[in-house]
C-alpha cells in the first residue's frame, strides 16, 4: 500500500468513526419513538440522500418528515428553530451553518460534503460528518448521499449502497473511474451483491428509448455530433446501416457488434463500467439512468416524485418520472441548440452564457456541464451560466478537473466574488453556485474573472 493511500485509509476511518457517533445519536432518537426531521437538497444527490436516510429510518419503523430545498438559508433555519422536534437531519447541506444547527431546539447530525469556510468547531448536541473535516475530498471522492450513506450501512442497510451511488452520479462522481470514500461504497455494495458491475456500451437509456433518441441523449462520455443532436444521431445510424427507430434490444448480435465499433472510433469511452442496482428493474437498474431520472425530478422541481422513487414507488412516481425525464431531455436539447447557434461570451479568464427563457432557467448548470464536455464552447475556461431572476441573478459555475487541476476553484472564486457584491455563493472546486443582484452583474462577472486569474497564478 502506498503512502498516500495509507493515509487515506487512516482518513476514512476518522470520518467512519463520526458517521458511527451520528449513528449512535440517530439510534437514541429512533428508539424513543422521536420523528426524525429530514431536510436536504433539491438535486440528484440530496433527493437520494433523502432517500438513503428515509429507506433507513423506515425499514427500522421509525418515522420521519422530509423537506427538500433549493439553498440552506437563513429563512429556512428561521422557520426550523420554531419546530420542536428532538433530532433534526441535514443531508447534503449543513456545514455551512453548524452554528445554527447548533441552536435549534433538538439534536442534529449533519451529512454535507460541501467545502465550507464555516467552521470545524464543535457544537454542542451537532453531530457534524463531512469529508472535509478529515482531509478527504467531497467533490470528486464522496456525495451527500454517500456520506449519509455511512450512516445508514451502520443499520445494515447495505442495499441502500445503491441510492448513495445514484447520488454520486448525479453530482458527476460517476465519469471516469470511481474513487475515494465512493469507492469504498461500491465495493461494500459489490461484496455484498447488492451491485453489479457490467462492461458495456454506456449510452443512456439503451434497453428502454428507440436508439437515435439513446444515442441523442447519450451526453457523457460525449459522442460529437451525436450528443444532443437528433438530425446527428439518425444520420449517424442511417450511414453505419441500422435502422434509426429501432430498440438496442432488438439489434442481432452482429448488428450490436458493428454499433459499437462505430461508436467506439467516435469515442473509445463509450465502452466502460456500468453500475447495476441487483434488486431493480430498467429504467432504475442502472444506476447513470437512475440518477438521470431523479435529476429530471428535482430540476423540474417534483421533489416528492423523486424522493417517492427513491423510497421504492414504481409505478406512479416512476411514471410520472419518465414523463419529467422526456421534458428535461426535450428542455436540454433546446438549450443545446441554443449554444450551439450563439456560443459563450469570453472574457480572460472565464466564460459565461445569458439567458431569459423560462423554460432554459432551471438547467443553465446542466447546459454548461454539457457544453463543456460536447465541446460546444472553449474547454479551456471555465464557464458561469447566468439566468436572470429578478432581481437577482443566478450563476451556475462549471469547469473541468482539468482546469481545477491548474488551480482553479471555483466555489472559492464564486462565494467571494458574490460576497463582495451583496449575493452569496459557494460550491464545489468544479460546481459552484451563487446568487447576486442584477445590477452588481458586470461587476461580479469581472471580479470572478479577477479571481481565476489570480488562482491561475498561484
Ligand atoms: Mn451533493
């Protein structure tokens, strides 16, 4: 074993050990009958985190009342201090605000891995896990939904391994190799058989669309002139000889051989792992799918539907999924086109891209993620999506670990750029997000581009 990974044993089992102690602190509750006041986040990741500690606490007879939201506020903690519960349970949020927590009228634990300025400080009654704390990466090597997972395994709840990979996926711990505190989940879920590992061809939603909407949807690994582009998509399977409305299940073997040799000298990763949730059926089966559909979810803002998937609904919510799932898809493909026809605004050091459509507001994070990977702007800067919300601008970062690697974080660059001009912000070194007045944009924008360079720099 080298150093490194020696040491980052010893790190695990610190944040192990924290998980154990939030265990512990949950059981108490559970076993005095306490309703366990759930609060998360509106993504993919705190839907499923939701799910990770709901399944848990349900499949113990507990009881347990959810609310998801878009930010932890200020507003939002003002109205949980009125509540009496006994334990309260933050999941993919919370380190900004221990001190808060830490004044509500019950116990709380926290299951964030958000990097944060707030504190490691101890509060009392606050048991605080995050990765962060430990020395251990939250951006790239563990989910909300994975640290809330450490919790639940520690019930013997290991099927749930799969919803704590869902989550990962859905804030992109799933591209390119899994690693850290993720991978230890997934291997628990493996030797457990609660997972499967398959190697295959990882295009969305293979075995259930006609597959030049598969292929169309297929975004990561990008397919170029494929990805996001329906004319692309059927002149692509029109030129290799397959009929374009046909279902991957359908193709004779021949026929699947020959499609992935050709979409192979498109894009060799097409070919890789796929992540198999054993008990589930397709769509929810693979895990990339599964998390594409909470996503859907969660940015058209049907939290309960998503979280209903999540706690095993697969009729109705599972529907109803689908049917938000076939909006998104239709939603982002606008966007791309959009992109595609008008680009980004370069500045020095940073890009970004405006819009006012209603229908577009909501995915301005996804497009950008898109645009980088598609190739559709300049991959050597990262990118802020602005969507106008007056009177406030909202602002979703992105870049590539790449870029990161040189430097750059952009959660860092986002919450002090906002700060300095009346928003808030913060995120990840690649993801990040703020909130700024309207008319502090051109400023805000300048000050960003300020900071990247200078972290660029360094
Ligand atoms: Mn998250």
């Amino acid at each position: 074993m080298s150093k490194s990974s020696k040491n980052d044993a010893y790190k695990q089992h610190s944040l192990l050990n924290r998980a154990e102690e939030a265990y512990k602190l949950l059981k108490k509750h559970l076993d005095q009958d306490n309703v366990v006041r759930i609060i998360s986040h509106n993504d993919a990741d705190g839907i499923s985190a939701a799910g990770v500690i709901c399944n848990a606490i349900a499949r113990e007879n507990g009881k347990f009342h959810v609310t998801i939201v878009p930010r932890l506020k200020s507003e939002v903690l003002d109205k949980l201090s009125h509540e009496k519960y006994e334990i309260f349970f933050f999941c993919d949020m919370g380190s900004a605000w221990t001190k808060r927590i830490g004044q509500l009228k019950g116990e709380a634990i926290i299951a964030d891995h958000h990097q944060t300025i707030d504190s490691s400080e101890e509060q009392e009654g606050v048991v605080h896990i995050n990765p962060h704390l430990f020395g251990l990466d939250g951006t790239r090597d563990v989910s909300g939904s994975g640290v809330t997972y450490l919790v639940a395994r520690l019930m013997n709840h290991f099927e749930l391994a799969g919803l704590a990979m869902v989550g990962a996926f859905g804030d992109m711990q799933g591209n390119g190799e899994i690693t850290g505190v993720n991978q230890t989940i997934l291997q628990e879920g493996l030797n457990k058989g609660v997972l499967e590992l398959k190697e295959g061809l990882k295009i969305s939603f293979l075995n259930d669309e006609p597959l030049y909407k598969a292929l169309t949807y297929t975004y990561l690994p990008p397919l170029p002139g494929i990805s996001g582009d329906l004319d692309g998509s059927r002149g692509f399977l029109e030129k290799i000889g397959l009929s374009t409305d046909i279902k991957f299940p359908e193709l004779s073997n021949e026929e699947k051989d020959h499609l992935k040799e050709a979409l192979i000298q498109i894009n060799p990763e097409i070919l890789g792992k796929q992540y198999m949730i054993t008990a589930l059926k397709p769509p929810l089966k693979n895990i990339d799918d599964y998390s594409s559909i909470i996503d859907a979810c969660g940015k058209n803002k049907k939290y309960g539907v998503g979280l209903s998937i999540c706690l095993g609904d697969e009729d109705e919510s599972l529907t109803k999924g689908m049917e938000l799932l076939k909006k998104y898809h239709e939603i982002i493909l606008k966007g791309v086109s959009w992109i595609k026809r008008e680009g980004s605004r370069e500045m020095d050091h940073i890009q970004y891209i405006y819009t006012e459509d209603k229908d577009i507001k909501g995915f301005m994070g996804t497009l950008a993620n898109i645009s980088l990977d598609i190739g559709l702007i300049n991959p050597n800067k990262p990118v802020l999506a602005l969507s106008r919300m007056d009177p406030l601008i909202k602002v979703s970062g992105r870049t590539t670990l790449k870029i990161t690697e040189k430097g750059v974080n952009l959660g860092q660059a986002m919450e002090q750029a906002s700060n300095s001009y009346g928003g808030a912000g913060g995120g990840h070194t690649v993801a990040a997000g703020a909130v700024v007045p309207r008319n502090n944009q051109d400023n805000f924008l300048n000050l960003v581009d300020d900071i990247v360079k200078n972290q660029l720099a360094e």
